[in-house]
C-alpha cells in the first residue's frame, strides 16, 4: 500500500483506527521475520502500529506480530532502530527530490524570504542549527502563519549534501506531494524517536561565542 494512502487501518496493539499514513506498517519476509515497510510498498499483509516507543515495545512484548499474521515470527532486536533509520533514509531522498523538483530553498536569506512571500509546507533546520536562527525563523513563520520550524534528525553537512551545496543549515519546501510525503516522514521520526516538532523551542541555546553567524553551534562555518 502506497505511503500516501489515507484510508483505514487499525493498529494491532491499541485496536484503533486511523489513516494508514499516520500508522507504522510491518510485514513478514518469507522467513517469518517481521520487516518494518516505511514506504508501504513491500508485498504480502501489512500489519499497522501507532508510532510509539510504548507502543511498539507492547507489540513484541505481547506477540502482538505473531496473533496478527496467525504464525510464529521472528522480531529483529533492533526494530525500532531499523524503523528510525528507514524514515531517515525516506526523508533524506524526499527532500533531495523537492530540491530536483524546484520546490526548496536553502539558506537563512533564501527560507526568509520565501516564508515571508510564498506559502510553504514545512521549515526544516538541521540538527547543529544554534537555536538564535531557529528563533527567528520561528518568529516570522508565526508571524506570516506558516508552520514552525522543525528539527531533522540530519547535521548541515549532510543536509547540504542532499540539497547539492557544501552544508545549509536552514531549508523550506513548498506545498506539493514531496512536501506532503517530508511531513509525514518527519512527524513518524518526531513521534518513534522523541524528537521535537518545534526546533525553536526544543533547540538548547548554544553560548554566544559558539554561535556563528550563519546559525551554526560550535566552530564558524562559510555561510549556508
């Protein structure tokens, strides 16, 4: 079943329903091993889970896997950590591709102004980001009533890579179904791993000499 898919599914553990984007999806592999399907697309049955640590920890506690597909299996230890790093590897090839598509714009100056001129989808900053740019980007996207800026579980460098420039810091995208398919990559990431929705609150305040002007914590960097 496609990502994008909005009908309903209902989670093994808690027995409610939502939109099938919204819910973790798990299939078993022809070895009966439990394999996390972060983009819906592999075959055979899926079975759905709220995206909760608790949650899924209940799920393999319990053999929630097993009575759903009615057959012994196999949980991989480490399934949480191969369902974060599955959104990662999806959100890092989504905004590549609304780079390709002309629908992102990196930089302090370049996300100012198009928060402050064209409607956008998600304002992301990357993980290093000190929290004095975060901040501000936050107070004119509140201003302008376009979202607050989020955290990605990416550094600079690695954002920059992905947007074809040496490091950004800052990166906005506008509406589309790339947008659509980072916001939901990144709500699963925020909600499976703790990480904050609002960077310019949950990032920490670097001291003012380990701040750049760029945005950056730590040693000064070119500008994004």
């Amino acid at each position: 079943m496609a990502i994008g898919t909005r009908e309903s599914r209902r989670c093994i553990v808690t027995r409610s329903s939502g939109a099938a984007n919204g819910l973790l999806r798990f299939v078993v592999d022809p070895d009966g091993r439990v394999v996390p399907d972060v983009d819906g697309k592999l075959p055979g049955r899926g079975f759905y889970l709220t995206p909760d640590p608790a949650i899924l920890a209940k799920a393999v506690k319990a053999k929630a896997f097993a009575r759903a597909a009615r057959a012994p299996v196999t949980v991989p230890d480490d399934l949480q950590a191969m369902i974060v790093a599955g959104l990662v590897r999806q959100l890092g090839q989504s905004i590549a591709m609304a780079n390709r598509a002309g629908l992102a714009a990196a930089g302090f100056e370049k996300a100012r102004m198009t928060i402050r001129d064209a409607p956008v989808k998600v304002i992301l900053t990357a993980s290093d980001a000190a929290a004095d740019g975060v901040s501000k980007l936050a107070a004119l996207a509140k201003g302008m009533e376009q979202p607050a800026p989020r955290r990605l579980p990416l550094d600079a460098e690695t954002l920059g890579g992905l947007l074809g420039r040496p490091h950004a810091v800052h990166c906005v995208i506008k509406p589309g179904g790339l947008a659509d398919r980072i916001d939901r990559s990144l709500t699963l990431w925020e909600k499976l791993s703790g990480g904050g929705r609002d960077a310019g609150v949950l990032l920490d305040a670097a001291p003012p000499d380990e701040q750049d002007q760029d945005g950056f914590k730590g040693k000064s960097r070119k500008p994004a």
